[in-house]
C-alpha cells in the first residue's frame, strides 16, 4: 500500500503502510482526485490521493509555473543601451625631448610614426559591476626606431600582448608595476615573447637597454573601455541600464570623470575635455 493524504477534522496528515501518521502537510501540497477505500475512511476521510502522485502533479505545477514566469519578457535581461560622444585635448603637445643623456643610434632613414595624442587616451566606465567571464584578448606591443607602438593599450584583466623586436639590435621589456611586475630579458630583432597580464591596473612598460623608451598598458576588469577615433569620436557598446562614473584617462594628467545615465536601448552622449598641459 502506498502512502495516503488524508483530511480528518480540518487538519491534513498522512496515512503511512495502514497506520496513521502525525506527520503535517500544508493544504496547498495536496491535491483531491481519488476517494480513501471503505476500509481506511472510518467516517471522518474526505478527500485523499497517494503522497507520491500528489507530489509530483505540485512539482509538475511548480516546474510549470516558473518556466512560464522566466519565459515572461519581464523576467528578461534589459535591452543594453550605449555610449557615444568626443574627446577634445585643450593643449597641443609637442613631441618631448630624449630623456637619456646618450644620443640615440641611427636606426634607418625614418623615425618611427607619430600617432595622434587623442590615440592615447583611454575612455571606460570606473568601477561598474560585471559579472561573467572577460573576453580576453591577445594583442601586439611593438618596439620599433627605439619606440614602443603603440604607446597605450586598454586590454581586459587575463589578456596576454606579445612585444614583438622589429629593430636591428636588442631589446630587454620589463616593468616594476603593482599590477604586473616582469623582465623578459634581452632578445635580438625577429624575435617577441609574451606577457599575460593578471591583475587590473596601470602597468608602465620600459627597456632596460633604451632608457627612453616608455609605454602605457592599462587593464581592466570589465569590458566597457574603447580607445578614440582620430578624431575624437569614441563609442562604448552593451552597457547594462543604469548610472555610470565615465572617465577619460591620459597617462600626463590620470582621470577626468562625469556622471551619465544608460537607457535601455538608448544611446547616451557625453563628450569629455581631457586638459593634457604642455610641457609635462
């Protein structure tokens, strides 16, 4: 015989192998489709129904009651929104003078290219809440005419840049940062070795050969950073709803900030002026 749930007196309880039981289920477990036999009613059973099948048809409705409510679109993830808008440097920056006290050796017929200032600044959100897996990344950090190309990079928390050598002579990376400190030794033209990078933070890149020679890498534990157009024009994409701390970074001047909302399915401008000073 299997187990009955049965009603006596306003109380529910259940009947166990012929015995009863003072065990207590809640009214809301049972559900009365079948009648207790002659035998087992002794005049005050109402309704009853195997313990088994009157769990499992509430389970059955449980299960479908929370499909049906994840599947509402209010249970949905909001539509992410975005944000666009420009940078402006308020000062021209010269190129600075070498700060070794050795002249540079000749490396070929052009200096190595100069890229925009505005190409070295970073725009992202400052401490936004993410959950999830980073997309890492693996990107190239190259040292060319005595120069690292480019001088800033923005990349997630676990991504790896390789430092490829294209000059004809030895080059020897390494930083003394908080957020990464390694040596990868010296190595001749042709070559590259890795460095993934672990912790979020500013990381300042150097040559132990070229004292000149200097780069930026800044990593960040959450995705939503970019780096401008040539013209100053930047956009950050997939951003939840919400309020956010936007920031525009340049390694002479740290961060310049202003608040901005997110919309669902909205684009939010924000243009920032980022006071880079000459001379410093």
């Amino acid at each position: 015989m299997g187990n009955w749930v049965i009603g006596e007196l306003g109380n529910w309880g259940i009947w166990e192998n012929g015995e009863p039981s003072k065990r207590q289920l809640r009214r809301e477990w049972v559900i009365a489709s079948n009648r207790v036999p002659a035998d087992l009613s002794h005049g005050v059973v109402k309704y009853c129904v195997p313990q088994r099948i009157a769990l499992h048809r509430a389970v059955a409705i449980t299960t479908a009651l929370v499909a049906s409510a994840l599947s509402s679109p209010l249970a949905q993830s909001p539509q992410p929104g975005s944000i666009t808008g420009r940078i402006k440097l308020t000062t021209h920056v010269r190129v600075p003078l070498p700060a070794n006290a050795y002249p540079s050796r000749v490396v070929g017929k052009h200096d190595a290219p100069a890229a925009p200032e505005i190409r070295n600044v970073v725009v992202y959100l400052k401490d936004p809440p993410f959950r999830g897996a980073l997309p890492a990344s693996r990107v190239e950090l190259h040292q060319q005419n005595e120069t690292f190309l480019p001088h800033v990079l923005a990349i997630t928390k676990g991504s790896t840049v390789d430092f490829p050598n294209d000059d004809p002579f030895f080059h020897n990376v390494f930083s003394f940062s908080s957020a990464a400190s390694f040596n990868l030794g010296r190595y001749p033209r042709g070559q590259s070795k890795p460095q993934r990078f672990t912790k979020a933070g500013l990381v300042k890149v150097f040559c132990d050969i070229h004292s000149h020679m200097s780069a930026s890498i800044l990593v960040l534990d959450h995705p939503y950073f970019t780096v401008p157009s040539v013209d100053g024009t930047y956009e950050i994409a997939n951003v939840p709803p919400g309020q956010y701390t936007i920031v525009g970074w340049h390694e002479r001047v740290g961060e310049r900030s202003v608040g901005v909302e997110v919309q669902a399915g909205r684009a939010s401008t924000v243009d920032l002026t980022v006071p880079v000073e000459d001379g410093l």
